[in-house]
C-alpha cells in the first residue's frame, strides 16, 4: 500500500466506479449511498438483482477497515455505506477495526466473518447476510442488527459487547444444527433489546450476562426441529427480563426503567399496536438470576406435550406470571425463588401442567379475581400426588399478609388433601376430626359441639338422675357437673366416679366420655400445630 499520507488505493487494485466512490467517502466519512429510486429495488432480501454498479469486492471493505487511507483533513475516517452489495466473503477475523462502521440496506453475497474481531461500534441496520460468524468478537460501543435478515443463523459465542446490543426485528433462521443464535457466554455491558424479533430455530444463551435489561418485547421465537425455542440457563440480567406484548410496557420504559409490580399489565394508549411475546417451543431459564423482575405479561406459549418452560431455581425479586395459558406442556418452577408472584389466575394451567415443588415466594399480588377457592385450584393443579409443601408455602404467604383465616383454610385444604392418602381406618378418623373441629383449624367448632354434649347431658340426667356408689356418701347430685366431668377427660370434677350408671345410661356414659376424648385431642393437635407455626 501508499504511505499512509498519500490516501489513494495502491496500485493494481483496479476499483470500479463504486469502490472508488467509497473509498472517497471513507476518507471524508460521508456515507456512500447507491440506491436507486424505486424502492422495490432496494430491499436486500428482495429478488431485484443488483449489478455491478452497486456492487464492491469484500476485500476492498476489508482493507479499508483493517489498513485503510488516512483522513482528509478535519474529517474522521468512517466507512457508511447504503444500498451496496459486497460480494465475496467479508472476513475479518481477529482483526482490529478503528474507524466507525454504520452499513444500511447492504446485500452480502457471502458470510459475514468476524471471531475474535474487535470494533468501536458495529451497526449493520436493514442488511441481508447469509451468516454471521462472530464468536469472540469485543466492542467497545454498540452491536447493532435491526432489521437485518440474517438466513443461516448469528453465532455470538463468547462475544464481549461493552455497551447495547441491538436486534430489534432481526429476521434470523436457523443454522446446520438448529441454532438460530448461538450466544452462549454472551456479555453485554448494558441493555440487550431483541424487541419484535423473528427467530426460526433455537435461541441459546446458555450462561450469557446482560448488564442491565433484556427485552424479547413482541418477538416470536419459532423452533420446529429442536425441543426448545429459547435456551437460556443460568443467564444472568442484572435488571429485568421481559418477554412481554411490544407497545404495553415497552413505550413506557423503553428506557431500561424497571416498571413497579402491575404497571406492564396496564392498558396501552389508543391507537397502540399491540404486539405480544409468542414462543413455539419449549423454553428454558433455568438457574437464572434476574436482578429487578421476570416479567412475562401477555406473553403466549405453545408447547408439544414433552415442552416446558422451565424456570427451574431461578432467583428474582418479582415474577409477574400474567401471560395467556399455555397451550401443551408444562410450566416447571421447582425450586425457584422469588419475593413478590404477581399472577393472574387465567394465567397459569390446569392439572398436570404445572409443576412448583419447592417453590418459595413471600408475597402474592394477584391481578383480577383470584379467590381462595381458585388458590386452592392452582395448589391441586400443581400436585396430582399430595405433597404437603406448597400448601404450608401458601398458608405462610397468607399470613404474611395478615391474612390469618384463609392461612388455616389452606392448612385445612391440605389435612383434607392428605386423608384421601389414608388407609380406611385412617380416612374415618380423618373425617370424624374434620366433621368435629376441622382439625382444629376451627376451635370455635369444638366449643358449639362441647356446648351441645353438655345441654343434652345434662336434659338426660336430670330425668334419670343415677344412684350413688355408696349411700349416705359423695356429693350431691348435680346433672350440669356431672356431664361437664364426663366431657373433660383431664380435669377431674369429682363427680364421674361418684355415681353408679345402669342400663341404657352406661351407654350415654360411655359416649360422652369418648366423644369429649375425641374433642379434646383434635383441639390439642390443632393447638400444637399453632405454636409450631409460631
């Protein structure tokens, strides 16, 4: 090449009319535009052909980028280009590239290569590329890809983005193996947004780390050949993960702002499109850790019978479950942990979709009506063998909130839920308690049942009062302390063992006495789960 100082192309390049023109414009850093007037023959993905006059050599690019002409004087050296084709392949692999790149509806012939490349600031906006090779590429601006269509897949493995990475409605399909994009160990210093994006293949993010948010708002992630459209374990967003309807909480807070609990659900402005989050395939966070929220308002999953989404182990101080119910599968929340569960009860599946075993929340903030009844529902719903664990994590939730007789409604549910696991015997004495005091859930009961043994007793003994065990001593007989001793197994009132009962009154006896057994141990076994609880 020329020394540096001179700016014009070595010899035996022999550029065509637009290479020279965008060799001039790199050195001013204006943007070389050969579009055409009709705009049906400027879209890059359109069937239109572009011919020699549109087109540049990849290698010219290359060279401009990694060893190019200096700028004129007062300009910065930029290489912008619109409506050009690059034919051959782009490769830039391991290079450095200094000037600022900005390419706008550019058609690439070949496959875009740049592993272990480093930029400035990458904006490639509207372009149509075969592939993108871009393992270990580092920035330290911007990545951006919006509206590209990118037809064999992106691969970002490992890549280092210091500020935002943008593929808002990118059009990217799958690659030879399945993969749409390929972000494994992704590092993003600031906002990923990946709002109405269309993705065919699987999107893996597997250990991937956003420094702020991470918006999929209005994308659609389609997977027909692989089990799962979004791979994304042990992700971790310092902010907000929203994969919810584009135009609802997106106009608001397209800032990065974490809205409050409720706001994304709101309604939007009239006019607003409204565009929803749709995933056709399983899902998968497992292991994820969400410094704001994970927030799935309005989302729509469609799922085969062996799909979840899985949010297994995730940690986050809010889940706002308020998407549509799915269709097939399963939502899977073993042992994740969260705060606050804002829900709605339309939200979630019916039995046999839904799987929480140990799932701990502290807080619930339903949306709509979500009476105890339909609670009750969502526990059932989510186990079809009885598991006495996330009814105790709903009574406690309850409680926390001041919420103290449906916390022992819930408790009730459960002793309920846990009879019919019982052998027969176990079942009839389940049912007696429950019938009697409710398992001592309802003390209240016990007294109304004590109250009744107690008037009747005493109805019956004062028209057959008993004889005494010897005459002349003991008390005198009193029908209303005498029943009260049958009914009080512990306390003793002196009267039970001072009168002799025959026939038919050995019977009213012998019932009083075991019923009030029965009274007394089911409040104790209530009485005992109480200070357990406290």
């Amino acid at each position: 090449m020329t020394e540096p100082h001179d700016g014009e192309p070595p010899g035996g390049l022999d550029l065509t009319t637009a290479e020279w023109g965008m060799w001039q414009a790199f050195r001013t850093g204006s943007t070389h535009d050969l579009r055409t007037p009709y705009p049906e023959r400027n879209d890059p993905s359109g069937p239109h052909v572009w011919g020699p006059e549109r087109s540049v050599r990849a290698g010219i690019v290359a060279l401009l980028l990694l060893d190019g002409p200096p700028a004129l004087p007062g300009r910065v050296a930029a290489l912008k280009l619109n409506g050009v084709r690059i034919t051959g392949t782009l490769d830039l692999s391991g290079g450095t590239v200094v000037p600022y790149v900005e390419l706008h509806n550019c058609r690439f012939e070949q496959q875009l290569l740049l592993p272990e490349s480093h930029f400035t600031t990458l904006r490639l906006v509207g372009c149509a590329i075969p592939r993108v090779e871009a393992a270990r590429i580092s920035t330290e601006g911007d990545l951006h890809l919006p509206r590209c269509v990118v037809r064999h897949g992106i691969r970002l493995t490992d890549a280092h983005i210091g500020t935002d990475l943008l593929l808002n409605q990118l059009l990217v399909r799958r690659d030879r193996r399945g993969v749409s994009i390929a972000a494994d160990g992704l590092t993003v210093g600031q906002d990923l947004q990946a709002e109405m994006m269309r993705s065919h293949g699987e999107l893996s993010m597997r250990g991937a780390t956003i420094g702020a948010s991470l918006s999929l708002r209005g994308s659609a992630l389609h997977n027909r050949y692989g089990r799962r459209a979004l791979n994304a374990p042990q992700l971790t967003v310092e902010r907000t993960l929203y994969l919810t309807a584009a135009g609802v909480s997106g106009a608001s807070f397209s800032g990065g702002a974490t809205p409050p609990y409720g706001i994304a659900t709101s309604t939007p402005e009239h006019g607003t499109r409204v565009q929803r989050f749709e995933c056709h395939g399983g899902a998968r966070l497992d292991d994820g850790r969400f410094g704001d929220a994970v927030d799935l308002s309005q989302a729509q999953w469609v799922m085969e019978a062996d799909q979840e989404l899985s949010l297994r182990r995730i940690q986050t101080p809010e889940l706002r479950f308020l998407g549509e119910r799915q269709q097939g599968g399963r939502v899977v929340l073993s042992g994740a942990r969260v705060v606050n569960l804002v829900d709605r009860y339309d939200s979630w599946p019916g039995p046999g979709g839904l799987v929480m075993a140990g799932f701990a929340y502290e807080n619930l903030i339903p949306v709509g009506h979500f009476p105890l009844a339909r609670r009750l529902d969502w526990v059932a719903a989510a186990t079809p063998e009885y598991a006495p664990e996330p009814y105790e994590r709903l009574a406690g939730a309850l409680r926390t909130s001041g919420e103290d007789a449906e916390a022992r409604a819930v408790l009730l549910a459960k002793q309920r839920r846990r009879r019919e696991t019982l052998p027969p015997a176990g079942k009839a004495w389940g049912h007696l308690q429950d019938w009697t005091v409710a398992y001592g859930y309802r003390p209240g009961q016990a007294a109304v049942w004590m109250a009744v043994l107690w008037a009747l007793g005493t109805v019956y003994f004062t028209w057959h009062p008993l004889h005494p065990l010897k005459e002349g001593e003991g008390p005198a007989w009193n029908p209303e302390l005498y029943t009260l001793d049958l009914l009080l197994p512990v306390i003793d009132l002196g009267q039970g063992g001072a009168w002799r009962p025959t026939g038919g009154a050995q019977w009213i006896v012998a019932a009083l006495t075991l019923l009030g057994w029965v009274l007394a141990t089911t409040v104790a076994a209530g009485a005992s789960r109480l200070l357990r609880r406290q």
